[in-house]
C-alpha cells in the first residue's frame, strides 16, 4: 500500500503542486513537485495535483493507493457517491472512471490534517520557486531532504 499525499495552490495564472509517496511505514519513495500554466480557484489546483498523483503512481507502477490531501471539500466530492452535475463534479468522474478503467488501481481517498500534509505543501512552494517539474525518488534533492527532515522531526 502506498500512501500519496498531494497539495497544491495557485499563484496568479499558475498552480503549484506537490506529491510526495510513502509506504505503510511512512518510508519516503518519492514525489513530484510542479508548476502548471493554468488560471484556476483553489480546489481545482488541488484536482489538478490529484491528476499529477495518478500519473506519478502509473509510472512507478504502483496499484495499491491512498490518497490524502488536508482539502475537506474536495476529499468529501471525491467520496460522495451521488451525481454532482457540476463541472467540478464532472472532472472528478472522469478521474474515478479513469482510476477505475485504465489502471487497475485499488485506491481511496482521505482526508488528513493540515499539519500531516507540510512536506506536499513545501514542495508547493518549491515548486513555485524553482518554476519547474521535477520528480524525485529516494535519492532526492538536498532541499527536498530538508521538508522530509524537518517533517519527520516534529
């Protein structure tokens, strides 16, 4: 079981996101962190970095997911099991239907505290600096070192 926490947040006409993987233990297998060209409110970036996470997990082949991210509102949609006709609700389908149809994933979704989610969100952060993709594995980058250590210490 693989556990992905995804974050994002918007900065003008861009969103920043920011993944990062754990196994059952909370061993760090990787991530990704991001900028998108794209003008969009808060909990659609949030939509979009879940998008991120799927591709991320299809290319480390992993089927066994759970996703967390600290956005009640999107966590709620993503769970409800009644139709939602909005354009919201409609981009959420397909991200179900796609999950469901073309990746044989076993996955759910929950909510996590603000607090449990910081290492996504400084990849945010990161991201939005740095003002690129980068995915990373269990050699990452020095400063992605720094997020994990002082997330592991607190």
């Amino acid at each position: 079981m693989v556990k992905i926490n995804f974050d994002a947040n918007t900065n003008g006409r861009k969103i920043c996101f920011g993944i990062v993987a754990r196994d059952h233990e909370g061993f760090v297998l990787g991530g990704r962190a991001g900028v998108l060209e794209k003008k969009v409110q808060a909990e659609c970036a949030k939509l979009h970095a879940l998008e991120e996470s799927i591709i991320f997990a299809q290319t480390k082949s992993w089927t066994k997911l759970i996703f967390e991210s600290d956005c009640v509102g999107l966590i709620n949609r993503l769970n409800k099991t009644k139709i939602d006709y909005s354009t919201m609700g409609h981009c959420i389908k397909d991200i179900i239907n796609k999950l469901k149809q073309c990746c044989n994933f076993r996955f759910s979704f929950v909510w996590t505290p603000r607090g449990c989610n910081k290492v996504a969100d400084s990849l945010c952060n990161w991201a939005n600096v740095q003002n690129c993709i980068t995915d990373f594995d269990m050699n990452y980058p020095s400063e992605i070192h720094d997020f994990i250590l002082r997330d592991v210490i607190k």
